[in-house]
C-alpha cells in the first residue's frame, strides 16, 4: 500500500465519521449508572424542592406583618424542621421558627435568619428590614417538573447520579455496553505467571489496554495471546468479529515477515488506513470486519499507549453513544532543550512543574517506544507540532494532563 500518512487529527476525524454508534439499551439501577450513557432525555417528574423551603436558620413570616422600622415583635406559632413542617395556620402576627431546608409554611413570604433576630420567650425580637423572598428557595428553584435532568447521549456523573436521586428515580435508560475483543500477536509473548523462555515477553499490552479502558461503559473480551500464525490470526479476527462490537490488537500491523494481521484484516474485511503521521505510533491500522470496527495498535508498549489514548479512547466513547470531550491542553514551558527532527508529530511523556511564573514541564529520559520507564514519572504527554525542529528550553509547548486523558 502506497497511501500517505494521516495526520492524527485527521485520522481521528475518519474514525469517528466512521462509527456506528451501540442503539441498543438497557434499564439499569441509578445507583449503578455511573460512567454509563443515557439512551433519551430524562426529565424531572416533580419540582425541587417540591416545596417553598428555608435557606437559612431563622423565623419565617409575612412581610406585610411589618410596618415602621425596626425592632419588630412578633409570637411564635411553632417550630417547622426538615421532614416534619409546622402543622396549621399561623395567626397574623405571628412567626415560625425554623431550620435550613424546612417547608416554608403556606401564607409565609420571607425567611429573617436567626443572627438577625433575639428570642424572648415565646416572641422574637426582628432587628432587620424584611422583604417578600428573603431566603426562601421557592418550588423549583433548583428544577421545575418537567425539565431536562440529563440529555440523550451525556455519560452520567458523579453529580447526574445524586441529581436523578433527588428527583426520585431509582433507574435510568442507558446504552448497552458495546463489546470490545481485544488480543496481542507475538511468538515471543508470554502470559504473567508463566516461566520465562529464551527471547520471550511478557504481554503488557493487553494488561495495560483493559486498564485504559476500565473507565469506558464497554465490555472486554479478552482472546489472549495469538502466535505470528497467519491461520490463527485469522480464525482469532474472525471469532472476535463475529462476537464484538469492536476488535482491538496490540502488534503485527507493521511489515514485518510475521506480522499478519494486516493482510488478514484485509482478506477478512476492509483496510481503511495502516499509517499515522505519529510518533510514537506510525503503524496504526483502521478498518472494519463486517459490522465490526478495527483498530490495529502498534505493538511497542508506548506506541500501545499513546495511539490508545489519543484514538482509541475517543472513538469507543463515540461508540458507546458519547460525543468525546476533548482533552484538557495546558500550556508550559519547557525546562530543557528538546530534540525534534521534523517531519511527524510527536508525544513525549512529560511531568509538569508549577512555578511562579506559571507551568513548566521536562520530560521523561529516553522517549524510546519500548521504554514504559517514560510513563513511570509521567503525568502528562507533551505535544511536538509535526513541523517543529528542535526546541530550547523556554519554549511553550502544548502538554495534555493524563488526568484528562486516563
């Protein structure tokens, strides 16, 4: 194949125009919704609060009651306390005494908060001008019945978890999980635990993928290790294929002797693209089997990484029904010299450093593709522009903070 390299943006671009996002649903328990993304709009069926409500400790009362300037001097009725209201009328004239998100008792307009008033007996002393309002959270005033709580496609939060409690839901639509088969080729791949032969690994990729993707409302299954057999490699696609939503590999795309998947994608289904203008990460492949998509992941643990997180990541939160968020960039200014041959654009692993005259970063040792050393201290990737040369330390380059990537 003779195609040019795409750009990262622009293969990222394809592959969300590319996918097909999960339709199915499911009824799941809001307590267990976090993460997940809901399939339709959910709106409130009651007010919140449901009630005119306290804003403050203090008396409530009428305004109108009060004439003239301050000190007023009014009876208290009673007591109204969160869950158990004040329980009839309130005479003209009169206040209740209350507490922080109490029932407002009907009749009442304003909430006078406790500093400003002085209990005598069964009086209260009011220091204060009123007015028709103070501290009272009127019905609604937090949501009205009948507004959006959540929309169709956002993938639920901590705070949309406590906010579809309060209305009174126990459970909400979700999209299915979609399913995600993922496996790694390599003769020289070992499973962890496994005695250790001449020239053999352990596979990291696949530890490290089902890590990265255990934020995601997606299902792995793991089809283990397959040997640089190109039958193998083809029954394996053609078994995760029929089973997912999404196949995922870690190796074997490149050109290698051994490295069957390409061409086996290719007998098996369509190739769409197989080369990235990345680093680390050039040997990306993109395609789909049948209904299923297809990433082909370098097999170099950090190439692994980075194309997962800047490609993978995103599109299966596509997927899922989600538009992805974009990752946070912070600018920073380098510590050091970067060297940069033009050409590809480039994500070293970095950490950053707050300083008095803003963020500085330095990155991690040797950037090899090999090396998961350079995430060890990491806590974000710094971006290299493809047409960059060489960089002197106090350049201001663009970081993304693993805590809007992970």
């Amino acid at each position: 194949m003779t195609e040019p390299r795409l750009d990262l943006d622009v293969a990222l671009a394809a592959m969300l125009d590319d996918c097909r996002p999960v339709t199915a649903s499911e009824r799941v328990a809001v307590a267990d919704a976090l993460g997940r993304v809901a399939a339709g709009s959910v709106t409130a069926p009651r007010s919140l609060p449901p009630f005119p409500a306290s804003a403050m400790d203090g008396y409530a009362l009428r305004s109108h009651d009060l004439s003239g300037d301050p000190p007023y001097r009014l009876d208290v009725a009673g007591t109204s306390l969160a869950g158990h209201p004040f329980d009839g009328t309130v005479p003209g004239g009169s206040a209740v005494r209350l507490f922080t998100g109490a029932p407002v008792p009907d009749g009442l307009d304003a909430v006078v908060i406790q500093e400003d008033c002085d209990a005598d007996g069964d009086r209260v002393v009011i220091r204060t001008r009123v007015h028709p309002g103070d501290h009272v959270r009127p019905v609604g005033h937090d949501l009205m019945a009948g507004g959006q709580v959540i929309a169709d496609g956002r993938r639920l939060t901590p705070f949309d978890v406590g906010w579809l409690t309060a209305c009174g839901l126990d459970a909400v639509e979700v999209r299915a999980r979609p399913r995600v088969g993922l496996f790694s080729t390599g003769d020289e791949l070992l499973e962890p635990g496994m005695p250790q032969g001449p020239g053999q690994i352990y596979d990291a990729n696949r530890a490290t993928l089902r890590a990265l993707l255990a934020s995601l409302p997606v299902t792995i299954e793991d089809f283990g290790v397959v040997p640089d057999d190109r039958e193998a490699i083809g029954r394996t696609l053609a078994a995760a294929r029929d089973a997912c939503d999404v196949v995922v590999t870690s190796g074997g795309v490149s050109v290698g002797d051994a490295d069957w998947v390409r061409d086996e994608v290719e007998r098996l289904g369509t190739l769409k693209f197989w080369r990235l203008n990345l680093k680390p990460g050039k040997p990306l492949a993109y395609g789909r089997l049948g209904d299923a998509a297809f990433f082909g992941l370098p097999g170099n643990p950090v190439s692994t990484i980075v194309t997962a997180l800047l490609l993978l990541k995103p599109v299966l939160e596509r997927l899922c029904g989600a538009w992805p968020s974009p990752p946070l960039r912070l600018p920073a200014r380098l510590t050091h010299d970067l060297d940069h041959a033009p050409g590809r654009e480039e994500y070293q692993r970095g950490t950053l450093l707050r300083s008095d005259g803003g963020w500085q970063v330095e990155t991690t040792g040797d950037q090899s593709s090999n090396r998961l050393a350079s995430f060890a201290a990491a806590d974000c990737l710094v971006r290299v522009p493809k047409d960059s040369g060489r960089l002197p330390a106090g350049t201001e380059v663009e970081t993304l903070p693993f805590h809007g990537l992970l």
